[in-house]
C-alpha cells in the first residue's frame, strides 16, 4: 500500500465506539512501522506502541497535522479552533492533491471528521512511508495544478492576458525543475572528476608526446606543411559539409511537415467554404459533422499516443526491474541448467511409471471419462478465464470513467439525498431477507409435520394402496442413485488425482526453491557481514573526520586571528602615513616661511611673510571685535529706553485706531458702546502734546 499509494476505506464506523478489536498481525506491523517513522527524524516524538495507540482523537490530530506540516507549511493551523468540515475540506484536498487513492466517501469522511483510528492510522502510515516523494509533490503541486478559470471571465481581455502569461510562468518553471533535476542526478562525485581529471591528463600527456614524434618526422620530409594544410582544409570541408547535410536534412523534415499541414488547412479550408455556401441547417449540420470528425481524429490520436506511452512506461518499468535485481552469475545459470536437467529426467522417469502402470484394458473406460471430465474442466475454465477478462476489462473501463468524472467533476461525494436513496434500499433488502427467512422457516416446520404425518399412517397401514407401484419406483430410483454415485466417485476419484499432482508439483516447486532459499540465507550472512565492515569503517572514518574537522577549525580560527593582526597594522601604516604627509607639508611651509624671513622670497605680493599676514589679519579681526563691543555696548545702554518706547508707541496706535473708530460711528451718528451721552474734545494745555478727552 505504501508503494502504489493505495489505502483501504475504514470499515468501522466514524465514531470508533463499542469495544475495541484486537489488531491484526498486519495492523500491528502498520502501528510499528508508523511509531518507528514518527520517533525518528524529523518529527523525534519518542512514543512507544502503547502510548501511540492510546492517544485521544485531538492528540492524534496533532500528530498527523505535523506530519502535514512537514510536507507543506499551509497546514500549520489550530485544529482546536478549527471546523471538522473545514478540516476535512482541507485533509481531503491534500490528500487528493498528492495520490492518496481512496474512496472519499461518507464514512471515510465522518472517520477522518472524528479522527477515527481505523481511518487516520492508514493515512499516517502511506504518508510516512513516502515522506520525502510526497513532501517533492506537495511543493510542485502549488505551482503545476491548473487554476481554472470560467469560459466568461477569459472572454476579456486583460484577463486573458494574465492567464497566459500564468500559463507561461508555468511551463518555465516545469522546465526549470525538470532541467534542475537532471543536474542533480547527473551530479558527479569529485573523486570521479578528479579521476577523469588526471585520466584526461594522461591522454595529453600522450598525445603531446606523439605530437612531438610526429613533428620531428615530419620535420625531415619535404612538402609537409602544405600537405598538411591540404588535410586541414579538407577536413573543414567535409565538417562543413556534414553540418549542411544535417540542415538540409532538418528543412526538408520541416518542409514536409509544413507541406502535410498545408494540406490538412487546405482541406479543411475547402469544407467549411463549402459548408458555409450551404444554407439553412444543413450548413450547420456539415460543420458540426466536421468538427465531431476532428474531435474524434484527435482522440484517436490521444489514444495511440497514450498506448504508446504506456507501453514504453511498462518497458521502462520492466528494465528498472531488472536493473534493480542482484546480478546472475555464471554458478548461478550452471546451477539452474542442473536443476533443470535433473528434473526432466525425474519427469521422464514418472511419465515412464505412468504409461507402464496405464496398460491395464480395463481401465480404458476410465480413461475416457477421465478425458470428458478434464476436456469440460478445461472448457469451464476457458469460459472462466473469459468471463473473468470481460469483467476486469469491465472494471477498468468503470475506474477510467471515474477518474475522467473526478477529473471534470472532482470527487464523487455521496450527496445526502443519495445517502438516504441508499439507506432506504439497505432497509428494503433487510426486510426483505427476514421476509424469506421466516418463510423458509415455515416451510421447513410444514416438511417435518408431513414427515411425522407419513410416519404415523405407516404405522397404521403398512400396506397401503399403490404401495407396489411405489416401491418399483423406489428400485428404479435407486438403481438410477447407483449409477450416478457411480459417475460420482469416478468425478471424485479424478478429482482426488488432480488434488494429488497438484500437491506434487507444490512439492517440486519447494524442492525447486531449496536450494534458492540457502543461497538466500548465505547471502544474507555475507550481507551481515558486510555491514558490519560497513559499519566499522564508517565509524573509521566519521573519526578521521572529526579530527581532520578540529584541526581545519583551529586552522581557519589562526588564519582569521593572522588576518586581523594584518588589518590592523595596514591602519596603523596609513596612520602613520597620513602623518608624515602632514609633517612633511608643515616643514616645508617652515623652510619657506624661513626663506620669506631672509627676504630670499616673497609669501605674496601685499606681504613679505606668513606671519605678516596672519598679524594683519589679526589686527583687523581685532578692530572689528572692538567695533562689535561698542555696539553691544550702546545697545545695553539704550534698551530700556528703547522699550518704553516701543510700548508708548504701541498704546498709540492703539488710541488713534480707537480714535478713528469713535469719529466714524460719530460720522455715522451712532452711538458708542453705552455712552450715548460721551463728548469728546482735544487739550493743548500742555504746549506741544495734542490729548484726547472723553466726558
């Protein structure tokens, strides 16, 4: 089951109620198996078989939610907060996304809804088993599933636009994927390329020293160099040639195709022009023919391709087999050509015994029936063997149309108008078998009664009328019993002959597979063996390199301590680097500034020196220092003042806006505020201030 993906429906029902059964040896290798894969890496749970199997159904959730998330990180939700149908939904569309063949129907999904043992613990057990394959297909699976989109949406197009280019982005990434896969199974390992490496050296090696002895050869022979050019241009030529040929070869492939093409729309051109001409229904009619015709040349064609397929898959399936098988030396076909011959002669022997004790005439008769049984026998099996073709031809023809309704339709759930259809027919059916058994039981109760009826008129009359006439057909019925027990026992004597060879050729075939075996049980303890070396040296060498491991640590920890012992002078070299380059322009500013001082030069034309500048320079910021005291001075001086002011003329512009106010409401003839009886009049009494007086 872990191999092909397949898993029985639960049988139980969802809840798991009433007593518990005892697993069977099966079952039990399942939970080991599962509890085995569920302790290692990388789910480390450290259960044991008993504490597995007594886990509540939100316990056993949580297990199986982790071996989900595992293979695909959209699962990591809270079951405890989540709907069982949501749940479902979500458990069956995984497991449907990645292979899990099972019939997804009512109790499969009341069992998983009520984490039942009988339907979670097959689930646990093929997604174990596949982890690594199945966690590969949950990643491609979000971006190789088809996103379905309605015929009406991709009618526009923007829309259409960006289904394409999904459809684009799609089949770029299944050709990376796949191109990425070949690198990594056409991965080398670096002992073979550092193998084929010196290989590849070796053969230059040689094949500059035969270039060498054929230099100095050639070397002596006059012409050489122009026969050698000849060759060259020759063998470009004929290179030249051989790819023109590969690319004529390729266009007329291309222009033969592109001419079959042509005539296929051609013809097809022609009829619909010919339909189209048409009018009324029957145009109609020749153009629905004609795709229907397409339609079936296309699914013809699907049907060869897929055969072909198939076939070359089962090929290919076959071969990995035989790959995969251990190797059959050359002891082995001896051994199986003695086992072969010996046992011809032990057959020729019994088939002599046979017709020796077979000469008796008086079992001719015998023989003949013999014959007739077994020709019937052989004729009932061919009809079988008929019958049971027709029926698995049947069968897979039924689960190809299930999977092309799942395809289009998605799973076949059992709606609950169906599942009540379906409970209704079950209780008919009851009914109707305890109808036939009550009625069986009657009759059987009438057949006793008449029985003990015909017992007491015996007993009555033993001679009762038609009693002789009753009695020759009793001696003709037995004479006739007798004759068909006779034809019986010989049908079971033959029967009896055919049960003994079978349970002799049973016999042969374990003698057959003796020897098999014992060859099986040595190679098993070489195999034994050789893991034990295996083991032994891959402790070995898990040694070596933890110690090779220490010492590349220590030594890359050195290099890194020697790497910032280097950085760290290069700073202080450019340290002191900048400071020399500092010191040296200061010193020969100063033999310049000297040579200035000795009137040997002149630092400018204003001034004869450095200094000179800088003590004019001085001087001026002085003066000005001066000139800003002053000022800051006059301003402390003058600020109180300057405030009175401020707020003097502050207190006038207030007056004279008040003032302009009152002479417009007096303009107006309006009253101020709540003075209707205010005069207003001006005071020169003081000479050079105008005051406004208010009564």
């Amino acid at each position: 089951q872990a191999g092909s993906g397949t898993a029985p429906c639960p049988s139980s029902s969802a809840g798991g109620s009433g007593s518990r059964p005892l697993p069977s040896p099966q079952m039990a290798a399942q939970l080991k198996d599962i509890v085995e894969k569920l302790n290692g890496e990388p789910f480390c749970l450290d259960l044991s078989l008993v504490s597995f199997d007594d886990k509540d159904p939100q316990e056993l959730m949580d297990i199986l939610t982790k071996v989900l998330v595992y293979m695909d990180p959209k699962h990591d939700v809270d079951t405890r907060d989540e709907k069982p149908e949501a749940m479902y939904q979500r458990v069956a569309e995984f497991l449907h996304i990645v292979g899990y063949q099972c019939c997804f129907d009512s109790e499969f999904q009341q069992g998983l809804m009520a984490v039942d043992k009988g339907t979670v613990h097959p689930i646990l057990y093929w997604l174990l088993n596949n982890l690594d394959s199945l966690k590969k297909r949950a990643y491609l699976a979000k971006f190789c599933m088809n996103f379905e989109v309605p015929e009406e949406y991709l009618r526009d197009e923007q829309v259409y636009q960006q289904f394409m280019v999904y459809k684009d982005l799609q089949s770029s990434f299944k050709v990376t994927h796949s191109h990425l896969e070949q690198e990594r199974n056409s991965r080398m390992n670096p002992m073979e390329y550092q193998r084929e490496v010196g290989q590849l050296d070796g053969e230059r090696e040689q094949l500059s020293q035969k270039i060498q002895t054929l230099k100095s050869k050639s070397d002596k022979e006059p012409g050489f160099q122009q026969l050698l050019q000849v060759t060259s241009m020759l063998r470009k030529e004929q290179e030249e040639e051989a790819r023109l040929n590969e690319k004529l070869m390729e266009q007329r492939y291309q222009l033969d195709q592109v001419e079959q093409m042509y005539f296929d729309r051609s013809k097809q051109l022609k009829e619909m022009r010919e339909a189209s001409q048409k009018e009324g229904e029957g145009g109609a009619e020749m153009m629905l023919n004609m795709l229907r015709n397409e339609v079936n040349g296309n699914r013809d064609k699907l049907g060869r391709i897929t055969r072909d397929n198939d076939e070359k898959m089962q090929r290919l399936q076959e071969v990995d087999r035989s790959l995969s098988d251990v190797p059959v030396t050359q002891a082995d076909i001896d051994q199986l050509e003695g086992d072969i011959q010996s046992m011809q002669a032990e057959v020729a022997s019994l088939e002599g015994t046979v017709s020796e004790s077979t000469t008796d005439p008086r079992l001719s008769v015998y023989k003949q029936q013999q014959n007739l049984v077994a020709k019937r026998k052989e004729d009932v099996l061919g009809e079988q063997n008929t019958l049971q073709a027709d029926v698995d031809e049947a069968s897979r023809v039924l689960s190809q149309k299930e999977r092309e309704y799942e395809t289009v339709k998605g799973h076949k759930f059992m709606k609950r108008d169906q599942f009540k259809v379906y409970a209704a027919s079950l209780r008919d059916k009851s009914a109707k078998f305890k109808r036939l058994k009550a009625e069986l039981s009657e009759l059987k109760h009438e057949v006793a009664v008449l029985l003990r009826t015909e017992q007491l008129l015996q007993a009555k009359d033993p001679t009762p009328a038609g009693l002789r006439e009753t009695e020759a057909a009793l001696e003709k019925a037995s004479v006739e019993k007798s004759q068909v027990d006779k034809a019986k026992g010989k049908t079971l004597d033959d029967i009896t002959n055919t049960v003994t060879r079978i349970n002799t050729q049973l016999k042969e075939k374990k003698n057959k597979l003796a020897p098999q075996i014992k060859a099986l049980r040595s190679v098993r303890q070489n195999f034994q063996q050789v893991e034990i070396k295996y083991t032994e040296k891959r402790g070995e060498y898990e040694r070596a390199k933890s110690s090779v491991d220490g010492e590349l640590t220590k030594l890359v920890e050195e290099v890194k301590a020697l790497q910032n012992q280097v950085l760290e002078r290069e700073q202080e070299y450019h340290i002191l680097n900048m400071q020399m380059c500092t010191l040296d322009s200061k010193q020969t500013r100063a033999h310049r500034e000297a040579r200035c001082a000795i009137k040997e030069e002149r630092h400018s034309a204003e001034f004869q020196t450095l200094t000179d500048e800088y003590a004019s320079q001085i001087a001026q910021l002085d003066e000005q220092c001066q000139e800003l005291r002053k000022e800051q001075q006059f301003v402390k001086d003058s600020q109180q003042e300057n405030v009175k002011q401020k707020k003097a003329f502050v207190q006038l512009e207030r007056l004279m806006q008040l003032k302009l106010k009152v002479a417009k409401q007096e303009s107006q003839g309006l009253p101020y505020g709540g003075m209707q009886q205010a005069r207003t009049m001006i005071d020169e009494s003081t000479p050079g201030i105008q005051r406004l007086v208010m009564e």
